[in-house]
C-alpha cells in the first residue's frame, strides 16, 4: 500500500457521492502545526488559523499533516484515502513517503 502526503492547503471545491474534491490554495498562519496535535487533519478558518474538524463541506479549507493511503489516479488528480474519506488532489500536490 503507497502512502502519500499532501503538500500545501487546500479548498473543498465540490463533494460527488465517492469524494471530495480539493484545490489548493495559498494562505494560512506558519502556527497551524503547534495549534493542533495529534490530528492529521486541520481545519482552517479563512484566516488560516485553525478551526475543530467537523467534516468536508464545500468551501472549507484544510491542511494536513499525516501520511494517508493512495488509491489511484489519473493524468492530472489523485485519490487519496484520508480517515475513511477519499479526496481527489491535483498530482503536483502529492508527495510520496516510504
């Protein structure tokens, strides 16, 4: 099983009945990370401070910060299983880890 990170911030810009989809996007505080611990989830306020995670909705930003299961993609998005929930990332937003 591949695992990969995701780069950067992202918006939810959509939600089909198999994923999220997110786009990224540039802001946020560099404090997110000592904010919040223990969970590879962060969810953001539009400010960039972070928020509790109450789930994808459209119009919501994230970051994250764990290491989550790849499951495919195709020339321009990949599917990335994040705590029981698959989102679709462009590929220049993915990092692999061994």
């Amino acid at each position: 099983m591949k695992k990969v990170k995701l780069i950067g911030k992202f918006k939810v810009t959509s939600i089909t009945d198999e994923f999220a989809i997110l786009e990224p996007v540039n802001g946020g505080t560099s404090d997110v990370q000592k904010e919040v611990q223990g969970n590879s989830i962060i969810e953001l306020n539009t400010d960039g401070t972070s928020k509790t995670f109450d789930g994808f909705a459209v119009g919501d930003f994230f970051q994250f910060t764990g290491e989550y299961e790849y499951v495919r993609e195709n020339e321009i998005f990949a599917k990335v299983n994040i705590e029981n929930q698959m989102v679709s990332v462009p590929l220049h937003k993915i990092q692999e880890v061994e």
